[in-house]
C-alpha cells in the first residue's frame, strides 16, 4: 500500500509519499471521520487479512470496489488516497485479468456521492458504479481487438437486429451478455449484425440435430 502510495505522490510530494499520516484529519464535504492516525497502520493490515480470507469467495469486481471504499474509508495518507485506493484497485482487477476502471469526468460527482452512500453502509451504488466501469473498459477492448473480418460487418442495435430475426430484443440482449453471438457495446447500447446472429442460428440447429440424433440411437 505505501509503495504504491509512493508512486502516487513521488513527483508532487516526495516528502510525504509512502508515509502514512501522522495527524487526524477531516474530508471536505464528507460527514465521515477517518479512524484515529494511530489507527492506520492497524486498519490497513486487517485489510490485507479480509483479503486474504475473502479474495476466492467474492468475486474479483466486487472485491476489488469493497478494497477501495476500505481504503478511502481510512484515509491512511494525508494526500492521494483516492489515486491509491484507485491503483489499488486497478492491480487487484489486473492480476485476474480483468480491464482497469477509469472513473471518467463525467461520473465524478456520481462516484463520491457513492462513495458518500457506502460511508453511511450502502456500499451497492458504490459497487454498481465500478461494475459499470469494468463493463465500460471491456468493451472498449473488445471493441478494439475485433478482427477486421468482424468489424467490416455492418452492426445495428439489437431494437433494429431484432425486427429481421425471429429474436425479441430482450433475447439478444441475453445472448450479447452471455457470449452467444458477436456483439459489443456502442456507449450504452449492444450492437451486433444479422451474419452474426444467422452463425448462432445455423449452430443451434446443429445441436438440435444432434441431440435428436443421440435419441435415436
């Protein structure tokens, strides 16, 4: 925590980087009040247990925005707690493969109102927030690294796909989320093209037809 600290504050405050604070202190515009500083280096060590017992139980995103809100909560540092909290939680993510959070401009205000909620004990905005980020950063990547096979296919919103197949919307989405067909999303929209879903199409019948096949035999 505090080498990552360092890295944090190394070019804007060498002094402080990688120290733990040694003074209270209280956050602007929060009624929370961070633990004693004495406090601290005792706080942060039964972090690094509960993940120790919980990082196989909890499932990585949800673990990783629990992490955070820990580290904001205590406030181990006098300066760049949340660009901390931030990284810590970025290389939880990394180290199971998962895409990093960016916290855009946009959602600033969202994101502390949330992690206001989770200091009062209602952590679910909070945790919903940074699932929509990983979601977000994913399919920025996936998006990315379409083979220029797929993106050269014409995709339409699955309100649009869905009026030429015998498929509702509502089903597509389901298929989108679970992989079955090639799609991504477009901002907050899923989007995917009618080769796409005849290719699941042809490949459900293929199992039909075999699972009839190994009835009859």
């Amino acid at each position: 925590m505090r080498t990552l600290h360092q890295l944090v504050l190394r070019e804007t405050n060498s002094k402080e980087a990688g120290k733990y604070r040694t003074g209270n202190v209280l956050i602007t515009g929060s009624s929370h009040t961070p633990p004693d500083a004495m406090e601290v280096p005792v706080k942060i060590k039964e972090i690094f247990e509960w993940i120790k017992i919980n990082r196989n139980k909890i499932h990585i995103v949800e673990l990783s925005g629990i992490i955070h809100h820990k580290i904001s909560n205590i406030h181990p540092f006098a300066d760049g707690n949340g660009r901390t909290a931030r990284l810590f939680m970025n290389l939880l993510l990394m180290q199971k493969g998962f895409p990093v959070v960016v916290i855009l401009n946009n959602d600033r205000k969202k994101y502390y109102n949330a992690l206001s909620k989770a200091d009062r004990g209602d952590i679910s905005p909070f945790l919903r927030l940074i699932a929509q980020s990983v979601e977000r950063s994913l399919n920025i990547y996936l998006k990315t690294l379409l083979p220029q096979k797929e993106k050269s296919k014409k995709y339409f919103p699955l309100s649009q796909i869905s009026k030429n197949t015998p498929y509702s919307e509502k089903y597509l989405n389901l298929l989108a989320r679970h992989g079955k067909i090639a799609a991504h999303k477009e901002g907050r929209n899923w989007v995917t093209s009618l080769d796409s879903i005849n290719k699941y199409r042809e490949e459900r019948k293929e199992k039909i037809v075999m699972q009839i096949i190994k009835k009859v035999q």
